[in-house]
C-alpha cells in the first residue's frame, strides 16, 4: 500500500491573507493525518501575506508558489498543476480544518475506489474564530451517489471540505475563473456527470463569515450560476433531465431579475424575465413583473406607496 506521507496534496490559494493564513496552515498542519505537501500560492498579495507565509517554510511539507494576481482559481490550479499527491485537498485563507478532516475522508476514498470526490459538513465561524449559527444562505447537504440531478438543482459541497482524487480532477479539467464565483460549482458539475460523489457524515471543517466573502455579493453569485447551468447544459447535453433543467434555468433567471428590480434596475430586469419565460411560458410572475417594469418609474413608486398605504389600513397600523 502506498505510504500516507505521499498521498496527499493539499492547495492554499492565498491573497491578502495575512490576517487569518496563519489560523488556515495551523489547522492542516494539526492533521491527524500527514499531508505528503502544502502547497501555498501567492496570487499577488500586496500586504504581509508572504511574510506571514515564510514563518512557515521551514516544514519540510510547506512550500510556497508565487504568481502574478490572476484569482482564486487560477491560484487553485497553479496548485494541482505541481501536486504529487494521489488526493488533492483544497483549503481558502481564512478557513479551518478540524484534526480528523484529511484522517476521515482518504479513510473513505480508500474504501470506497469508485468515488471522485468526498466532502462532508461545516461549521460557520466569525471573524474572531467564534461558531455563528448557520445562516440563511448555508448550503451544504448530504449529498452523494449519483447526485448530477440534485447537483444541477443546487450547489451543496463546499469547497473546504472535498478530498478528490487528482485523475479525476485532470479528468474533468481544473477551475474556471470566467465562472467565478461559482467555479467550484461548475467543476463539481463535471465531476459528477462522469463518477460518483462520497458524504461523510461529520463536520470536518469551518467556514469563516466575513465582510470580504465574494459569494455575498448576491448579484454577482447569480449570474455566475446563469453562466454555470448555461455552459453546463451546452457542454453536457441530454445527463439531466429537462425538466430539472428548466425549472433550474427559471430558477436562476427569476432571481436574478428580482435582485435586479431591488436596485430599480428595471430594465436590466427585463432580459431575465424574457430569459425565464422561455423556460416556463405559462408561468405568471414574469408577466406581473414585467408589467409593472414597464411602468414610468414615478407611477411604480405612487403605487408602492399605495400599496403600502392600503396594507397599513388592512393591518392597522398607520404612519
């Protein structure tokens, strides 16, 4: 059997990250389970991260890589490119492993040989490194087997916590930064249309909550899943059912265009509504929506205001 201290690589892309990286190396040098590598890649930091990332060189497992700023997939490739390990692990600056995550999870690929990727549960924590309760947005979920339908239906691995196997990485191609940030997504989506995906039931690591997560900038999160289910479908015609495919493509169409109306961006809005009335045409909220995205924008806010000076009558309260 091969000996655990070559198994495993695990990716750190690193971008002014000097605030919570020591944290990140800390808990994946804490492994119960030795990584064969860390490597660290510098996507063009311009604060103290290097510097912070030194301190660490001196185990014999950390290197660092450094390249011109080119985004978080890009560095996550640089990483896989020159990994040695049979397993890649992927861990972002500021999140935490807990001791058992990498123990657990080869345990599991190991038993399991027809699974290309493990991932498991989360925690969410603070800036501080406090626990916060799962917020309203929280997506993973026991997902696996053959799980291409419920993976087109939503995305439920997170990044921190997948082991995959690196032929199946370099099978299905790497990260796609023209889909960030909803790359992850749209690899685990290639993974899965061609292997089955493993869950191991445990929290294995946490998912810090912070001003500076790309993923909450909600708009910019919605049309990369457009552009993710889009270049899915094109790519791989006929794995998914359709009509999972048009309630999903109705799905991220519509909400993308109410984002877009909560900003008043009502013409922006419109070219969603169409986009979604191509996949459900006898669906009504596209027709009321584009309705009143017709209006003048001063008679949409004389009727909002209508409208709440009537729901005030109905329920009472008076301004």
């Amino acid at each position: 059997m091969t000996s655990p201290a070559t198994r495993v690589s695990v990716i750190i892309p690193v971008y002014n990250g000097e605030r919570h990286f020591a944290g990140t190396i800390d808990s994946v040098l804490a492994q119960t389970y030795t990584a064969k590598e860390i490597v660290v890649v510098d996507d063009g930091s311009r604060d103290a991260s290097q510097a912070v990332i030194a301190g660490y060189l001196h185990h014999a497992n950390v290197r660092l890589v450094s390249q011109q700023n080119a985004g978080v997939a890009a560095a996550r490739n640089t990483g896989i490119r020159l990994a040695a390990g049979e397993y890649i692990a992927l861990v972002d600056q500021d999140d935490l492993w807990l001791p058992d995550k990498l123990a657990r999870q080869v345990e599991y690929l190991d038993e399991h040989p027809e699974i290309a990727l493990v991932h498991s549960n989360i925690h969410f924590i603070d800036e501080t490194g406090d626990r916060i309760p799962d917020p309203e947005w929280a997506w993973v979920a026991p997902t696996s087997g053959q799980v291409l339908p419920a993976l087109v239906e939503r995305n439920s691995i997170c990044t921190c916590t997948v082991l995959i196997r690196k032929r199946a990485l370099e099978q299905a191609g790497l990260f796609r930064q023209e889909l960030a940030p909803a790359d992850d997504w749209d690899l685990w989506l290639r993974i899965a249309a061609n292997h089955p995906i493993g869950f191991v039931d445990a929290v294995t690591a946490c998912y810090r909550v912070h001003s500076h997560n790309e993923s909450r900038n909600l708009l910019k999160m919605q049309e990369a899943e457009i552009r993710v289910v889009e270049t899915f479908i094109r790519e791989h015609p006929g794995t998914v059912d359709s009509a999972i495919v048009r309630a999903k493509l109705f799905s991220v169409y519509s909400e993308a265009a109410r984002l877009l109306e909560r900003s008043d961006r009502h013409d922006e809005a419109r070219g969603y509504w169409l986009r979604a009335l191509r996949t459900r045409p006898t669906t009504g909220a596209p027709y009321v929506s584009l309705l009143w995205g017709a209006l003048p924008r001063r008679h949409r806010r004389a009727l909002a205001w209508y409208r709440e000076r009537m729901r005030g009558l109905f329920t009472g309260k008076r301004e």
